[in-house]
C-alpha cells in the first residue's frame, strides 16, 4: 500500500512553496554579559544582533515547544520552509513526544516503521480524520463568483488550485483558498473540448477528435494531435506518460503523450465508453451505457473482467476509483451511486440516492470515508464509502451573507449551505437553490462545483461555521 504513503493529488500534501536549503544554525556570535551584540561595529554589528534576535537563534527545544502548539495542517506547512525545519517536524523524536502530549487524538500507529516515515504517516491520518469530521458536519459555507462569459460544465481541483471550463473557449485556473482569478488556457477555435484533467506541470485536454496538451510553466504552447485519429472521444484519463480516450465506438484509444502517437486501440464495449478510470497497476477502468465496467489491461488490452450491476439497465455517467480500498465508486442515469470490490468484481452496495441522473462521483486520493456526490436534482451528498448511506444532503440558501472581492474585476459571495432533513421532499425546495450539478471535485474539508452555468462554486467545511 506504497500509495497510502504518498499522498497523491490531496491537499495536505504542502509542496507548493517549498524552499530548498536551509537554516536551523544560528548565526549569531555573543561575548560574554550579553556584550556580543556591541562587540561588532558597523554593519557586522549590526548584522550580528539581527541574527541573535532572529527565529534561527532559538533551540531546538525551544522550536519543538513552538512546533507542538501547531495543528498538523501549520506543521506540515513549517516542514517546506526549510531543511532544517524538515527534520525537526519529521525526525525529531521531541517534536513528535510534544506533539502528542498537546494532541490527544495523535497516536502513532506505524512504529514499526522509521520516524520520518511513521511522523508523516500519522499526521496524514489526522489529516485524514479532521476530513472525514468535517463533511460530516450539517453546514457549509460556500463561495460562489462568475468564472467564465458562459456556461461551465467541468471543474477539477489539485493541490489548492481549480481549473474549470468546457462550454466556452477558455479554461482557467484559480486559488482555492482565495477564489483568486491565476491563468488561462485558450481552446482551438474549432474544436470543442469534451473533458480534461490536470496536474502541476500540464493540461491534458480532450476534444471529439484531438488530444491537447498546454504546458502550465515556461514558453507556453499547445500540442494537438492529428484530426480523424478516433471518432467522437467522450472522456479522459490519463497516466504519465499515456492518455487513454474512450470514444463513442466502444473503443480506447491510448497516446503517448510525448511523442504525440497513438500506440494502441482496444476493444472494451459493444457500446459507447462514458467514464474512465486508470489504476497504478496499469488496468482500464471503463463504464458503458448498459451499466458495466470493463477491466482492461492498459498494455495488452486483454479484457480481464467486468463489474456488473444488478440494476440493468442503467448508463454510467462517472468514475472514481479508491487506490488504497480497491473499491470503484460510479454514478447512474437512474439515480444510483454503485461501489464495487475489485479484487472480487462484486457490488458493495447500490443506493438509489437520486430521482435523476448522478454526473459525478469523487473523494480525496487519501480518504476512505467518505464520498461526495452530486447530479441533475442540485443537492450536494456526501456517502458512507463502505456502506453507501448518505451522511448529510446540502443545498445554498440564496441570500448572501457578505461580498468580497478576489481581485479588481471579481466579487465573490459567501453564501451559507444548509443540510436537508432525512427524506425531505425536493420538490419542496426552489430550484434556484439547487441547479444541477454537472461536476464536482474534492479536496480537503473543501469542495469545487459547476452547474452548467457561468457560475463556481466552494463549498468549505470549517470548524468555525
């Protein structure tokens, strides 16, 4: 369970703004009777009784106290400011006693393991906890601004940043934390983009007939495959370094992203393929119109078994698969959420949670609790991973609690979410507080929405709502 450890593609991993180097020694030089900050004159003295006063002049005790206070999100925030903070936070068996003497719920469940190791290990649990807690809270607040000139319909979150887009001819990046306005991309002016995924060095877009890629960092550019390579592709997924399209055919098509071929073309339905999932052991994940999900190897194409459900026919609309459960979450045009075991290819549970069509499906990389679901009835639902009963169904009140503003052109409204009682009746609620939610995408104790209109949303679960 190596990807248990890793973190992938969650919030809590703090690796954006991490500082090479170091301090951790203290550069000061003192006399003896506190004389050492006038020993020095000119700007060597000055210099020095700067640095005695500065945060690299305390012990390391002293820093390990400090360090204690912390939540494990600030910790993990101090550990990139430099090399010697690093090892303190992950390798400072100190730390680590303090810590846990200040946190009750902090308990080292990897001992066997060394201590940087077992430090990460169970910070990330308690990451993991205070995410779980959260969703399961009955309020959100949620900040909602215009992104785009039109309508929007997919929306991914990584690491603290947001692209959306698809229905005009722009994606975009934006903050998280800020709902600030951060990049663009511009779409060929004759193609229409049909799905994309992201990470942070890359865009890997998907139209009927194309493979774009736009580099995030450095000259700015965009590939596109060849047009005609596949007919009418539907969905996206991708593995560095390979990008595999399911298209209306019943077919996958898998690109090399780097040299721009397309190295394979397999087989998976008799129908068209509406949802991908990859895995790190190289299978293709791909769902139909008829309600099953073909198991491909991605390097042969051998077909090693479909997950079926019991509730035919029924299109599958998303995937999302859970590394460190080897459980398939999906989303129906009937209102079903499905999880399956993939070790076994057997349905966990199938709940009717919807009236209508499911669109999306999604949960932290690291999280085993907890799912977020959302489809054509508006309602924001957070599911029981391992048992598919619903914790806690969300929909935004309409009046604003304040406006604010991201930048010069961009006001954002914080508006408050409210839970529905168990087995309230939708059609009790204004459709204006639940238009339907095309896309969603989980991050930590946050969520990103799009309604197929102009609109974003952030639904944040905090502890001070």
């Amino acid at each position: 369970m190596e990807a248990s450890h890793r973190g992938r593609n969650s919030d809590f991993d703090a690796r954006t703004g991490a500082g090479a180097g170091g301090g951790g020694k203290g550069s000061s030089t003192t006399g003896p009777s506190g004389s050492g900050g006038h020993r020095h004159r000119g700007s060597g003295g000055k210099r020095s009784l700067i640095d005695s006063r500065s945060i690299n002049s305390l012990s390391t005790d002293l820093l390990c106290a400090v360090f204690s206070l912390l939540d494990h999100f600030d910790l993990v925030r101090c550990s990139v400011v430099c090399k010697a903070w690093y090892h303190l936070v992950y390798t400072s068996s100190l730390m680590r006693d303090l810590y846990d003497k200040r946190n009750s719920r902090s308990k080292l469940t990897a001992k066997s393991l060394p201590l940087e190791i077992s430090t990460k290990f169970y910070l990330g649990e308690l990451a993991m906890e205070e995410h779980k807690l959260s969703f399961r809270r009955e309020s959100a607040k949620v900040d909602q601004w215009n992104g785009h000139h039109a309508r929007v319909n997919i929306c991914r979150m990584k690491r603290g940043v947001v692209l959306s887009g698809v229905g005009d001819k722009v994606l975009r990046l934006w903050s998280a934390t800020s709902c600030k306005y951060m990049d663009e991309y511009i779409i060929p002016e004759t193609d229409k983009l049909v799905d994309y995924e992201f990470d942070e060095n890359k865009i890997v877009g998907l139209t009927n007939s194309k493979v774009c890629i736009w580099k995030r960092h450095g000259q700015r550019g965009i590939f596109q495959s060849h047009e005609g390579v596949f007919t009418r592709g539907l969905c996206l997924s991708y593995i560095d370094p390979e990008a595999v399209i399911g298209c209306e055919d019943g077919r996958v098509h898998v690109f090399d992203m780097y040299s721009g071929k397309c190295s394979r073309i397999f087989r998976v339905h008799s129908g068209p393929v509406t949802c991908l999932a990859l895995t790190d052991d190289q299978l293709i994940l791909g769902g139909s119109t008829f309600g099953n999900i073909a198991v491909v190897d991605l390097t042969s194409g051998e077909r090693l078994g479909f997950a079926r459900s019991n509730f035919c026919p029924t299109g599958l609309k998303t995937l999302s698969y859970n590394t460190n459960s080897y459980l398939l979450f999906a989303g129906s045009t009937s209102g079903y959420a499905h999880c399956w075991d993939l070790r076994t290819m057997r349905p966990v549970w199938e709940t009717r949670i919807s009236p209508n069509v499911i669109y999306s499906v999604h949960h932290l990389s690291n999280d085993t609790s907890t799912l977020a679901v959302g489809g054509l009835d508006g309602v924001l639902r957070i599911l029981d991973q391992r048992t598919g009963d619903i914790l806690s169904s969300l929909v935004v009140d309409s009046a604003a609690i304040s406006i604010k503003s991201a930048n010069d052109n961009q006001k954002v409204s914080e508006k408050k979410a409210r839970s529905l009682p168990e087995n309230a009746c939708l059609y009790n609620v204004p459709r204006s507080l639940r238009p339907p939610i095309t896309c969603l995408s989980v991050g930590m104790k946050k969520i990103v929405t799009t309604h197929n209109e102009k609109f974003i949303r952030i639904w944040r679960f905090q502890d001070n709502i």
